[in-house]
C-alpha cells in the first residue's frame, strides 16, 4: 500500500511538464465563473442533464453535463453531456478534429494552458465541477493522471522521473520514494526491464518503455483516473500490444478514458465507447454494442470506414 499523499500549500509548487518543457502552470482561463461566461448560451436541457447527473453520482466518476469549450472563436466540443462510471475502460474514437482530445484535456483541465480558452456547462468529477474556481488544480491533477501520444519523460532518471510527483507532493524519505518507484514500476510492467538501472536516463529507454515509465509516473500520484490520449500512436505493434494489456490490467483499479484512432484497440480493451463528431457526442454505448449494431448512421458509417 502506497503512504498518502498530501495536497496542502503546494499550489505554488506545481509546475506541469509538457515533453521535456517545463511550463508553470499559473495560466488562468476564462471559465464559468468569470464574467465573459455571459457569452455563452445557456442550454435548456442543462437542468434535466444536472437531475439525471446526480441521480447518476454514485456511480459515474465524471459526469459531463452540457459541456462546450471553446478555443477563442472555435467551438471545438459542443454541448457534450456523457456519464463515466467508475471503473472501466472508456474508449473515445471519432474523426481528426472532432474534439476527443479537448473534451478528454478539459477533465483535467489541462487546456488551462491554451490561450484563450473557455468553457461551457459543467464538468463534474468525483462530485465537484472541476471548473469551479475554488477547485485546487494541483490535487485535481493527482487525481487525474493523463498520459500522451508521444512519451514525454523528463530529462532525468528512470527513478526520478516516477518519483517527481511524490517529491513534488512533499515526500522525502528515500525509503518511502524506493517503496513508491517500486510500486508504480510494477504496476506499468517495466520493473523487470530497468531494476537494475534506475539511474539511467528514461531518454535511453525504448519507445515503449518510455510510454510505460509515462504511465508508471502518472500511477506514482495515486490517481483515480488516467487519461490516455491515443497513448499506443508512436509505438509498434509489440510495445502496443503491452501497453493494451496493462490497461487491461490497469482497469481493476483506475478508471480509464482513452482516445484512440484505432477501432480494433477500441474493441479489444474498452467497456464503453463514445464516438464524437464535429465536436458533438453522437452516440455512447457498451463496445459490443458499439461495434455491432450502433444507434446512429453516423457511427455506423464511421466504424465501417466509410467516414472519417
Ligand atoms: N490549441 C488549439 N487552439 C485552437 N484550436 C484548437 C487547438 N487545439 C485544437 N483545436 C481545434 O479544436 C478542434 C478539435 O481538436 P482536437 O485536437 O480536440 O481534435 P481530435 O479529435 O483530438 O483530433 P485528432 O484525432 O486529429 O487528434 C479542431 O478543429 C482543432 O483545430
Ligand atoms: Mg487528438
């Protein structure tokens, strides 16, 4: 069992790491408690979506209710209300450009750090908007691990890079860090792989190797989500083959929300499946369902590969 971690007092410590550029993250965005919010247009199904929401709570962990968000003058995610349970695997596939990477960002709130962003409706996660502005980004994004397209190590060691967020949470005893990296590098299935060189570079790792140190440092915070935006796109088809069955894996104890371009992945690791549009949700179901008799002509013309 990891040692808990403490969030307290470190909003002034966070720093957030994109590839190997550290970027502080003190960027604001104008979100539904800022004045400009005006603009945007209240949905009328919005108090239907917030009842059906919390009847839904106990079990959804993220529950999307009306959800826009725009880039300046760009609608790229429109009016999306979607619950994810607890647990799982949720897979998101749909067309290039269609928003599956801005919705799946914006749980997170990682498109913080995009000029001129603001959203819309509300994004509720284990209970609380994530966009209200009261939230503590530094504890939501321990809870909400993400892990990119192209594995992003920090330049530093194998054993820094998983202990970088313990540190940052305030841990210090070497003892406990072992104990965590151990932990967390078991978990990704790479301990076997570099337990005898933690003090290497992760840039002298594989490819896939560098994804599984990716998701190994995303575990080392202790979240209970991981978001993963089409995590598998850089690697070939036996790091890939890896990393499906670790989230496979993964998904007994986190749940999982993953963007993928690839339909057979989606059918093979995921429980649900929403596919996306031109920014809009259209259609949410069980994968079997998904992939066998979907609700939408669209869906269906998207898996059959006669769009997108
Ligand atoms: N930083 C940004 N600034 C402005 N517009 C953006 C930004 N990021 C994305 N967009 C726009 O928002 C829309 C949705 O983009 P997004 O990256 O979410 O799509 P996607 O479904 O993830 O696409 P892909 O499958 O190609 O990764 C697109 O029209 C895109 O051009
Ligand atoms: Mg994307």
């Amino acid at each position: 069992m990891l040692p808990k971690l403490q969030t307290k007092n470190l909003t002034a410590q966070f720093q957030l790491w994109f590839g190997q550029n550290q970027i502080n993250n003190n960027v604001t965005i104008n979100n539904q408690d800022n004045n400009n919010m005006s603009e945007i247009p209240q949905h009328n199904k919005q108090s239907e979506a917030v009842a059906n929401c919390s009847q839904q709570l106990r079990k959804s962990i993220i529950c999307a209710e009306n959800f826009s968000l725009w880039y300046g003058g760009k609608l790229a995610v429109n009016n999306v209300s979607m619950e994810i349970e607890s647990g799982g695997v949720t897979a998101i596939i749909g067309p290039s450009g269609c928003g599956k990477s801005s919705f799946l960002r914006s749980i997170n709130r990682m498109n913080d750090l995009i000029p001129n962003t603001r959203v819309g409706g509300r994004l509720i996660v284990e209970g609380q908007n994530v966009y209200d502005k009261r939230i503590d980004l530094v504890s939501l994004r321990r809870r909400i691990g993400m892990v990119f397209q192209r594995p992003n190590p920090f330049p530093k060691t194998i054993f820094d890079n998983v202990a970088y967020g313990p540190r940052l949470h305030g841990f210090r005893d070497r003892t406990r860090l072992n104990e965590i990296v151990e932990t967390c590098l078991k978990s990704a299935a790479l301990w076997e792989e570099v337990k005898e060189s933690l003090s290497r570079s992760a840039l002298a790792l594989s490819g896939g190797q560098q994804q599984r140190l990716c998701i190994a440092r995303a575990l080392a915070t202790q979240p209970d989500i991981l978001l993963m935006d089409e995590p598998c796109s850089a690697l070939d088809p036996i790091a890939t083959g890896k990393i499906e069955e670790l989230i496979v894996a993964l998904k007994e104890k986190y749940t999982i929300v993953i963007v993928t371009h690839n339909m057979q992945q989606a059918a093979r690791i995921s429980d649900r499946t929403a596919f996306f549009c031109l920014g809009e949700l259209i259609e949410y179901a069980e994968t079997n369902k998904i992939f066998t008799i979907p609700s939408n002509p669209q869906t269906e013309a998207y898996i059959t590969g006669r769009f997108g």
